[in-house]
C-alpha cells in the first residue's frame, strides 16, 4: 500500500506539535493527481503554524541549561545517597546510628536532640526511622536510650515485646513509670554539649 508525499502532507497539515519538524513537498510532486488545486476552498480548520523567522530560530536563548543548573544548585552542596536497592539516604541513618552508639548507660537523648546535632531541627521522624532500623545493625545501637522530646518512650512498638524497651532502660539504672522517663531533664544527654 504505497503513499505518496502529498498525500501524507494532507493527513499531517491538522497535526499540531511544535516539536515536529515541518516539512514541504518537493516541486516534482506538486503536479500529483491527488494534490488538491491552490483555488481550492479553504479548510474549515485553523492554518497550520507558519515558520519561524530565520532571526527569530537563530537567536539564543536568554538562560542556558547549564546557567540554570549553576544558579539553582550548589555544587558543593551534599546530593543525597540512591543505593542500588533504593532505599533512601543510608548516609543520615549512619550518622543518626553514630550518634546514638555515643549515648552513655544510663542516660537518654531525644528524637529531635540528635536531629539538632545533624543540622537538621525539623527531622525528629526521620531519626525516629532511623532507630526504628537500627535493630540489625553491627555494631548494636542502643535505641532504647532515645526517646521523645517529653522522655515518652515513642519508639517501644518496634521492640519486641514492647515492654523490652523499658526493661532495657531499667537494667542501665533509669526509672520508668507509665512509659516516661523520670527524672528526664536530669538524664537528658544533648549530643550538641557532650560531643563538642
């Protein structure tokens, strides 16, 4: 089934794309029998897009793709880590886990203390998935000696039983009633005093 050039440049003349490069017929096939005459009726469609001026297509761009890249990014800032599985960024995890294997027997710290320490105030949650993780880490994190801002101990469902969190603690000496840390103001370990 052969189709002559005229006959797709009618099927493509209602396609609008302005990615599409524009094309013309050659002068040899403008005498084809299914080519319609120039004193034909207008179509009832719009005219198809004209081409753009040879100025207009040779001027540059005002912002370059690389101008953009340089103004909305820092090369210096730190990309965050894609590892092959996929998961999100190890590497705030792995200072989380660093900070907390830092924590003394003892005494305990808060989701959003360790999240202040990183430069990072507003990450408390993502802190809180960190420990949340870090029961098959080598060497062992002492999760239970970080809780919530009020000494709560938020982080419990993720051990098993629930109450181990709270037997941990209590074999380190800290007193716990009704899942809260007594005494917390007095335990607190702030990562940004101890550690400088």
């Amino acid at each position: 089934m052969g189709t002559d050039a005229s006959t797709v440049h009618m099927n493509m003349k209602g396609f609008r794309n302005p990615n599409v490069v524009s094309f013309s017929i050659s002068p040899n096939m403008s005498k084809s029998p299914n080519r319609p005459s120039k004193k034909a009726a207008p179509s009832p469609r719009k005219a198809a897009p004209t081409k753009p001026s040879a100025k207009a297509a040779s001027a540059k761009p005002s912002r370059t793709f690389a101008s953009s890249i340089k103004s909305s990014t820092r090369f210096d800032d730190k990309l965050p880590v894609v590892t092959p599985s996929g998961k999100r960024d190890d590497s705030f995890f792995d200072l989380v886990h660093q900070v907390a294997r830092q924590i003394p027997r003892g005494r305990v710290t808060s989701y959003g203390a360790i999240g202040r320490f990183l430069g990072s105030a507003s990450s408390a949650r993502m802190v809180g998935w960190a420990m949340a993780s870090s029961h098959t880490a080598s060497p062992p994190i002492p999760a239970h000696r970080v809780v919530n801002s009020s000494g709560l101990l938020s982080g419990r469902h993720h051990f098993t039983p629930p109450e181990r969190m709270e037997q941990l603690l209590q074999e380190e000496g800290v007193k716990v009633k009704d899942y809260q840390v007594v005494d917390f103001d007095k335990l607190f370990w702030d990562p940004a005093e101890e550690l400088f």
